[in-house]
C-alpha cells in the first residue's frame, strides 16, 4: 500500500511539473533563448539610470520567454549557442544630431533600428526631452525604447502594432508594462534560437 501511495504521489508531482513549465512559458514551447544586448553609453547616463532600464526591458523580454543578458559594449563575452548579439548605441546629443542631420529623422523618432547588422540608435536627448514633457523618469521611456528597437531588430519589417510594446507610438500614460503579442513573442524566440 506504502508503495502505491509513493507511485501515485510521484505521479502527480511529476504532472504537477509538467503542467507548471507548460503554463510558465509565453508560447507553449519550452525555449533556453537569450538576447546579449551590447550597450555603449556615448551619452554618459548615469548607471542607476541603465540599471533601472534595464530591469524593463528584462521583464518585458522574459514575458516573450527570451532572456535578456545587458553588457557594456566595451565587453566582448563568448559566443554561445542560443544567444544573439545586438548592440544599442545610446548617442550623446552631438552624435545624434549629426546623424539625425545626414539622414532627416523626423522629429518624433526617438530612435532608429538597422536589422543588419543587428545594431539600434538611441537618440538620448529626445528620449529625455519626452521623459521631462511628460513627467516620468528617463529610465521608463528608455527602457521602453530600447525595447521596442531590439524588437525591430528581431521581428520581420512592418511589424508595429495598434498596442502593446510595438506600438508605433509610445503610450506615455500606460500603468501596465507594455508587452509583446504572443505571435511576436514566438517570432523573437525563433529569430534568437535559429540565428536569423
């Protein structure tokens, strides 16, 4: 009788487990994926300000099943299977200004994506122009930004959305943390496995 208690209570926690992972992943599919985000600070925010931006960023990636890992740029960590490198340039004012000059960005761009080769721009001093104008701190608007860019550099062009964290426009009065859609989750996941 002791061992049938002993097979049936392994049993269910063995389901229990199962059933666990499965409701903890975003899309279903149990996914080892990892984002290596390489930061170069040229605008010299301060690191409470990455830190707190960062923290966002991870929460909203660890919500679309990725794992977010933040490295200044300067490092050069090993390559591992399942990780993708892409590197954000957070620009000092004269950065952006040159290359918002040379390439007319509008003047509602905050910052600019280019797929290949798996690099975005972060035009600082608009983010926290927006950041004062609205009265919330830079590391929410940065963190959302940095969000969203990674995700142009994961997603298929086109790939904004009415809501959420692609969201053409940033919603500056959202309580909640903006999120991917479940196929994007799934799209980024993917992207980050296969290399691509």
């Amino acid at each position: 009788m002791a061992n049938t208690t002993q097979k049936v209570t392994a049993a269910l926690a063995v389901s229990a487990t199962l059933l666990t992972a499965r409701a903890a992943s975003a899309t279903d599919t149990p996914v080892k994926a990892a984002i290596v985000l390489h930061v170069d600070n040229f605008a010299n925010l301060p690191s409470e300000t990455l830190h707190q931006a960062q923290k966002l960023v991870a929460a909203i990636f660890a919500d679309a099943g990725v794992q977010l890992v933040w490295v200044d740029g300067r490092e050069r960590p090993p390559q591992r299977e399942g990780e993708r490198h892409l590197r954000m340039l957070l620009l000092s004012p004269e950065m952006s200004e040159r290359k918002i000059a040379a390439e007319g960005v509008p003047a509602n761009v905050l910052a600019q994506a280019a797929r290949v080769p798996g690099r975005a721009y972060i035009f600082v001093h608009r983010v926290e122009d927006l950041a004062a104008r609205f009265a919330v701190g830079v590391a929410r608007v940065l963190g959302n930004v940095i969000a969203h860019e990674t995700g142009h550099l994961l997603l298929p062009p086109d790939s904004h959305t009415s809501t959420g964290i692609m969201c053409e426009s940033l919603d500056m009065r959202a309580k909640l943390m903006p999120r991917f859609t479940r196929e994007q989750s799934a799209a980024i996941q993917g992207t980050v496995v296969s290399g691509n």
